[in-house]
C-alpha cells in the first residue's frame, strides 16, 4: 500500500530530527579531541583568552617541538612502541590459547574458572598496584622495561577470552575432526585451523590492547617512577607540569602526538574490529 504525501511528509521529517540529533551528538562527542587539536596550534594567551574555541588564530608548531624535545617524546615514543607491542602479542596468545580451550572443551571446573574470571573484572587497578608491585620488585624487575610489559600483560583479560570463547565455539565440529584425521595434534589444530579463522576478533583485540597499553598511566608510572629513562608518552606528558606551572598547550600537542598512532592502528583495523565485535554479539 502506497503511503500518502502527508505520511511521507511526515516521515521525511523526523528522520531529518534524528539526523541532526545525531549530528549534534556526534559533534559533543568528538568536541574534546577537537579541542584537544585546536590547542595543541595555540598560544598561552590565546589559550587562556580563548580556551573553547576550536580554530587557532595560526597553526604554530612551537608547541609540538617543545612537548618533543622537553618530555624526551623520542625515547618515550621508542619504549611505548616496544611496551605496547609486547603486551599486545602476549595477550594476544594468551587469551587466544584460553578462549579456544574455553570454547571448544569441556573441563573440570570450569564454571568456577569462569566464575573467577569475571569476578577479577570488577576489582579497580588500584587495589592491586600494591601486590603487583611487590611482585614485580621480588622477581628484580622494577625499573625495567620487563616488568612493565608482565605487568601491563597481568590479568585476566576475560572479555578477550569470550571473544574468542564465542567464535571458536560456532565452529562446526565437522571442520575440527576433518583436522583430527588427518594428524593434526593440539597445537597444529589450533594455530593453523582455528586461529586464521578468527582473524575479526584478532583484530578486536589488537585494537583495545593496543588502545589500552599505548594510554597506560598508572602502571608505568609506578614502576618506573625513579628511571626517566623507561618513561611511556602517558607518563611523559606529566614532564611538562612544573611545581608551578602547567604547560596546557605543550600537554595538548603531546597528546595530539600520542593519538597518531591510534588512529593509524584502528584505521588499518577497523573491519576487523567491526566483524569481531558483531560476530561476538551475534553468538
């Protein structure tokens, strides 16, 4: 049955609503990280005299050279690059490895690992920095890039575990077997069947790891608060408040500096990340 021209009207007329709802709630969304770029261009004084403004009276570079050269940005962006992509490969395998068991196999209690999985989700970083600490201190690797990495790689990480859980369990059987027969073992069936299947959730997990560890603050912070020399870009930004002073403009440029790579990983991964997170929720 054919609408009338008022239905139309009508419909035609609150999709526009939603559209420029949506415009509006897309634009508050992005607004900080504009803000964040737009200051990153500016001076002191107009930062102070126009703080929200989005568009720079001049496109200065001077802030980006001195959040380089004052927070040691070279060196901070080396050990980021090697904290973030160890961690993101040992995640990777790990919760890789247990997704699959979890998916696949049925074990003995493994309701109550599980259980114990997910309860870890709700206990803050902060209540465990003390004991992570001193097992970092004990093993001798405080104040080294090490530590940081098993640090940074600790916990449960139980929402990658169901991704792969939930993928690996739709598989159908048949496709398993067919490996079984023709003498793949454990370990053959899983690296060369089943994990160049999951390449969507794969990527899900590069993405928030690298996301994740690239941001972190706290930890690499406490275990290298006496070596400058292990600081991450986070922890590098904080070089440029003084005892008295706060460089607001500098801080942005670092943080513009910091996002460049975040945005190139997810840009490069994003279908993945779109598949994976779909495919999830579907199962």
């Amino acid at each position: 049955m054919n609408s009338s021209p008022v239905a139309k009207g009508k419909k035609h007329f609150g999709m526009m609503i939603v559209h420029i709802l949506l415009i509006v709630a897309g634009f508050v969304w992005v607004y900080p990280f504009l803000w964040m770029l737009a200051a990153s261009f500016k001076t002191s004084e107009e930062f102070f005299s126009k703080g929200l403004s989005l568009i720079p009276a001049s496109f200065n570079l001077a802030n980006f050279i001195r959040a380089w050269n004052a927070a040691k940005f070279s060196q901070c962006f080396a050990n980021t690059l090697v904290i973030t992509a160890s961690v993101v490969a040992i995640v990777l395998i790990v919760s890789a490895m247990a997704g699959y068991v979890v998916g696949r196999y049925s074990f003995k209690g493994k309701n109550m690992v599980m259980g114990i999985f997910v309860a870890s989700m709700f206990i803050p970083l902060g209540f465990t920095i003390i004991p992570i600490f001193e097992i970092i201190k004990m093993m001798g690797l405080l104040n080294t890039r090490l530590g940081i990495i098993l640090a940074e790689s600790g916990g449960s990480h139980i929402v990658f575990i169901l991704l792969f859980a939930a993928f690996f369990k739709q598989i159908p059987n048949e496709l398993e077997e067919a490996a079984w027969l023709d003498g793949c073992g454990f370990f053959r069936n899983f690296v060369q069947i089943m994990l160049p299947l999951s390449k969507p959730v794969i990527g899900s997990v590069i993405i928030m790891q690298f996301i994740w560890t690239w941001n972190s603050f706290f930890l690499p912070l406490v275990l290298s608060l006496s070596n400058s020399k292990l600081w991450t870009l986070a922890v590098g930004l904080y070089a440029l408040k003084g005892e008295y002073v706060v460089d607001w403009t500098g801080i942005a440029a670092g943080g513009s500096i910091a996002l460049v790579p975040i945005i190139i990983v997810f840009l490069f991964l994003q279908r993945y990340f779109v598949e994976g997170i779909a495919g999830a929720v579907k199962s």
